[in-house]
C-alpha cells in the first residue's frame, strides 16, 4: 500500500514540479535534529489521533495556514505522507487546499491533543479506581 497519494505527473516532461524546487544549486534542505524529532512527534501524535478519532468520524485534523490564512483540511494519510516527505527532503510539499471539504469532520491539532489527553486521563483514572 502507498503512503502517499499518487503523483498524476509520473512520467510527463510537461511535469511542474521541478520548476517548484527553484534553483538546482539550492540543494535539498535538511531538518536540524530538533525539526526532525519534531516531525517524528508529529508522525506518533497523528496515529493515535486517528486511531482515537478516525472511530467517530473525523477524517482529519485542520491548520490555519501561515502563508495564506486559510483552513487547510487534511485527511489522515494526505498529512501522514506530507510529515514523510518533510522528514525525507526537508521541505514541506506544495499546497492546495482540499476541494470541498467538510468542516464537521476535521478537528484543530489542539483539538486532537486534547481528546488524547482526556482519553488518556480517563483510563488511568478507571486503572486507579479498580486498583483500591
């Protein structure tokens, strides 16, 4: 199974992205240890989220782009190969936002965190209850 979604590019020299890298002499960017065990956090983060949220619907986690202030809707493996491609090329890929997206089923990272948290809270505080 691919992680990643499938580059409708493959093959065509007609293909926009490396126009998208800019100069050849830039180099790949690397993460500086910090970046990269950020991204590795972010990686573990995002499958319980989806563990504990995918079962109730929620598709996807939403983030307030800093470059155009717009919602950017992300279903769990388009963020999920997005992470992976950071950690392997140390550049964030090119976004769009989602076509369409239903709001009602995306939640903030916070949001996300939160949910984890209570959940975590509450089945250590049933693990407590039935040790006394």
């Amino acid at each position: 199974m691919q992680d990643e979604p499938i580059d409708p590019f493959t093959g065509d020299p007609a293909d926009p992205a490396p126009d998208l890298d800019g100069p050849a002499d830039e180099g790949d960017e690397t993460l500086s240890s910090t970046e990269r065990q950020d991204v590795l956090d972010d990686l573990a983060d995002l499958e319980v989220y989806q563990a504990l949220l995918g079962s109730v619907g929620i598709r996807g986690l939403v983030i307030e782009c800093e470059d155009c202030h717009e919602p950017h809707y992300f279903d769990w493996d388009l963020l999920r190969g997005n992470l992976r491609h950071l950690l392997s090329s140390g550049r964030p890929r090119v976004h769009e936002p989602a076509y369409d997206p239903d709001p009602e089923h995306y939640v903030t990272w916070e949001y996300a965190r939160g949910y984890a948290d209570g959940v975590h809270d509450a089945l250590a505080e049933t693990a407590d209850e039935t040790e006394t």
